[in-house]
C-alpha cells in the first residue's frame, strides 16, 4: 500500500474515538467564561421583555388585519 493510502486510513491504535471525543469536549468547556449571576438576570430579562413586545406587536397587526378582511369579505359578498 502506497504511503497516501496509508494516511487515509484512521487510526485504530491508541485511545478510543469516544475518549478522544470525550477529552475535547472537556478541553472546551474549560474554555467557557460562564457569565455572572447579574448579566445573566439582566440578559434573561431582556429576552422577554423583547418577546413579549413582538409578540404583542404580532396579535395587535393579526387582529386589525383580521378584522379588515372580515369587512373586506362583507363587502364583497
């Protein structure tokens, strides 16, 4: 077998593909810089503050158009 075959081919010897994979993910989770307790309360609190606008801007502009198209088909018919 030529030597570019041979660097195709995983290799088998050493520690398992879910070792290896088990190890990197720990590596990276040492790499988190986890937020404090204070941005994550504020950060939380803006995300629903942000949703509940949006969705309130969503119901207010179903309900006008809905309620144009229940007068638009009124008209028509």
């Amino acid at each position: 077998m030529s030597e570019e075959k041979k660097k195709d081919i995983p290799n088998t010897e050493g520690p398992s593909t879910l070792q290896t994979t088990a190890r990197a993910y720990r590596a990276e989770f040492r790499k988190i810089v986890w937020p404090s307790r204070d941005t994550l309360i504020k950060h939380t609190i803006t995300v629903v503050v942000v949703s509940l606008i949006f969705g309130a801007y969503i119901a207010l502009t179903d309900g006008i158009f809905g309620a144009l198209f229940s007068r638009f088909v009124q008209l028509v018919s």
